[in-house]
C-alpha cells in the first residue's frame, strides 16, 4: 500500500502545474482518506486492548452503538 501510495503521489506531481486543481483535489482527498485508515487503526488498536479485559458484546448493541454514532454524527 505504501508503494501505491508513493507511485501515486509521484504520478500526480508530473501534473502539478498543467492541472494544478486536480492534483490538488487528489492530493486532499487521499491525505483525508489515509488520516481516516490511520484513525480506524488506532481505534482497532484499542479496542483489541479492551478484549483483554471485557467480554464480547452482542449484535443488538452493535447495531445500537452505530444508531447512536449516527445520530451523534448527524447532530455535528
């Protein structure tokens, strides 16, 4: 993926100056989309610590806890 990531931005730079809005554009969105991944990482991250020391939830409140971040989310 990082290499991906490398070839891509490298592409993009070839175009900086004839097409500055869409390199741009490309370059947010990625940069949005990688802090995203790193961001669910980390949450991952925690909650495998929290599977150390609680027992697994159910499927009802999985459901309820994304109705909940949905309507937290929609109020922002």
């Amino acid at each position: 993926m990082d290499d991906l990531l490398i070839q891509t931005r490298e592409s993009l730079a070839k175009y900086e100056s004839s097409h500055p809005n869409l390199t741009n554009l490309w370059i947010k969105y990625i940069d949005i989309k990688v802090q995203n991944l790193e961001n669910s990482l980390n949450h991952c991250k925690h909650a495998i610590n929290l599977m150390n020391t609680t027992k697994d939830i159910t499927n009802e409140n999985i459901l309820a806890l994304h109705f909940i971040a949905l309507l937290n989310n929609e109020n922002e």
